[in-house]
C-alpha cells in the first residue's frame, strides 16, 4: 500500500496564484482573529494552516480576507486543527441545509453562502 509513490508534488513560488474564485482564511492565534465557534465559513474557503511549531509567515498572511482562532486551552496539533475546522464547517452546513428543508426549499434549490 504505497499509495504515496502516487502522489504528484508541485512546487510554486506563487501558491495563491494556482487558486481562482477563493477566500483565503488563515487558522492564525492573531489579534482580530474571528473564534471559530462565531465563523461563518464562505462556501469558496481556502483554509491555510501554519507550522505546528510557530505561525503563518507575514507574506502569507497578507493574502488572507479572514482570520479564525480555534478556542482551546492549549494549542492544537496540525492534524486536530484541520479536523476540528472542517468538522466545523460540516456541522454549520448540515445546519443551514436541515433549516432550509424546514423552511420549505429544496437542498437543490438552497444556495449556501
């Protein structure tokens, strides 16, 4: 099971200029960072996540239109971190689906955003 060995790596030095039509959102402990329990996630999110051992550099930071927090004790790991953001933005769309249902529309017909 060497799934690896099928992997393509690309490098660019330019990464935001392979991605048309996002919102940059860093996961970043910064002053004005949105916690995450009060984010609403924009349907076209490019979720950027730092190193676990320090942050997001300057340059990167730069290019993001929100910031979120996640609201722990401590620090989370990278892994937990990934989990816990999109565990969160799955909960909150099965939310805005269930309430549109019950409101009548139709998943087809409901536009998330």
């Amino acid at each position: 099971m060497k799934g690896y060995a099928d992997v393509e790596v690309r490098q660019y030095d330019r990464v935001f200029d392979q991605f048309a039509d996002v919102t940059p959102v860093a996961i970043e402990i910064m002053p004005g960072s949105e916690p995450l329990t009060e984010f609403e996630h924009p349907e076209n999110a490019l979720y950027i996540f730092g190193p676990e051992d320090g942050g997001l550099e300057r340059v990167t930071l730069q290019h993001c239109h929100r910031f979120i927090t996640i609201p722990a004790r401590h620090c989370t790991n990278l892994a937990a971190a990934v989990y816990i953001t999109l565990y969160d933005r799955m909960l909150k769309l099965n939310q805005k689906i269930e309430l549109a249902e019950s409101r009548g529309f139709d998943k087809i017909d409901f536009e998330i955003g």
